[in-house]
C-alpha cells in the first residue's frame, strides 16, 4: 500500500490522482496553551480522544505535556480504588490506615504505568512488524497517556470495570489510527488482541499468587 504525495490517498498498483492534497484544519493546528500550566485545556483534550475526536489525538501525540497531564490522570485515576478501603473503614468504624494506603497506592500507579508503558510499546512494534505503522512511539506514547481518562469510568456504579476495559481498547485503536496511520479495522483488531491478551495476563497474575490487582 503506498500513499500518494499530493493527494495523501493510499493505492495499491496504480492510483488515479486527483490533484487535491488533504484539507487539515486551523483547529487541528492550533500549537498548545504558551503557559505550561493548563489543567482545563488537558482535561478537555483527553476527554475528546476519550470520546474519539481525530483531531485531538492528532494535536496531543505531538505535544509534550500530554506527557506531563496524562501521567497526572493516571495518578488520579489509580486512587479510585482506594475508595472502598475508605468507606469500609468508616462505615465499620475503623480509623483509615493512610500509611498502608500510601505505600499500596505508590506501588498500584508505578504498576500501571509500566504496564501501559508495556502495552503501548507492544501494540506500536506489532504495527510497525505487520501494518508498516508510519508514526513514533513517543507519539503514539503522548496520545495514549492523555487518554487515560478512560479509567476514571471506575467510578461508574455498575459495569464501571467493563467500561475501563472497553475504554482501553477504544483508545488504542483510535490512537493508532491516527497516528500510526494504520487502517481502522486492522486497529481495532490489534488493540482489540493486546487488550485480551492483557486482561488473561492480569489475571493470571492475580490468581497465581497475592500479588496486586494489575490495570486492567
């Protein structure tokens, strides 16, 4: 599959050109908030690719503060399970043990950032070994990590933890849509197997011993 220079349509053997290269929008270009400090802004990004707004997953693989925010997402979505120790303990009328959830908590979130780390990386080389994925892991990188606003759906009452896995996969395969340009069914076929193959993983890992509760 090659990719035509002036009208960027992808062909095969032959290709009829018409003339017309791709329209991309002021929107889409727009450069990042000047001051480094912009939680709204982010929040709002990683809610668009949550949501799969292209043009957001476009502007963030390309801005190094997705970096910075979507580590900072990950940070507070990994304290949501911490929830239910608390609510446990004051509705038995236990004081809260802060300095074992502290210690749990450091371990939970630098668990879940190597895996996405994992992940991440294993979806982009399978991309680049078998689609010729045209984007850089550091840009894949900056978009999935801002879109981790996905596991915030924990917090949804019922079927909140189907909702996190579900929301895992719509990332990836949007993520690796747009910026390893690979086509969309082949993208959801591949984050569609890496989210399984995960998911056996953290169980297995959970089920062979007492070991923490893996991201899912």
């Amino acid at each position: 599959m090659n990719k035509c220079a002036v009208c960027g349509l992808d062909y095969g053997l032959t290709h009829s050109c018409v003339g017309i290269a791709p329209q991309v929008s002021a929107d889409e270009t727009a450069p990042p908030p000047k001051l480094r400090f912009a939680p709204l802004y982010y929040l709002d990004e990683a809610f668009k690719i949550m949501t799969w707004d292209d043009a957001a997953v476009r502007r963030a693989s390309r801005d190094n503060n997705s970096l910075l925010y979507g580590f900072l997402i990950l940070a507070i979505a990994a304290a949501i399970p911490f929830r239910f120790v608390v609510e446990k303990s004051i509705h038995l009328g236990y004081p809260i043990p802060w300095s074992l959830m502290a210690s749990r908590y450091a371990q939970t979130l630098a668990i879940t950032l190597a895996w996405v780390v994992l992940q991440v990386g294993l979806t982009h080389q399978l991309a680049r070994l078998f689609f010729d994925a045209k984007g850089t892991y550091l840009g894949v990188m900056r978009a999935c990590l801002l879109g981790q606003l996905f596991r915030c759906l924990d917090l949804v009452p019922v079927g909140g933890g189907a909702l996190v896995g579900l929301g895992g996969i719509a990332v990836l395969m949007i993520v690796f849509e747009e910026v390893d340009e690979i086509e969309r069914m082949k993208a959801f076929g591949l984050a569609a197997a890496i989210g399984v193959v995960f998911w056996v993983a953290s169980i297995w890992w959970v089920t062979g011993g007492n070991h923490p509760v893996l991201p899912q």
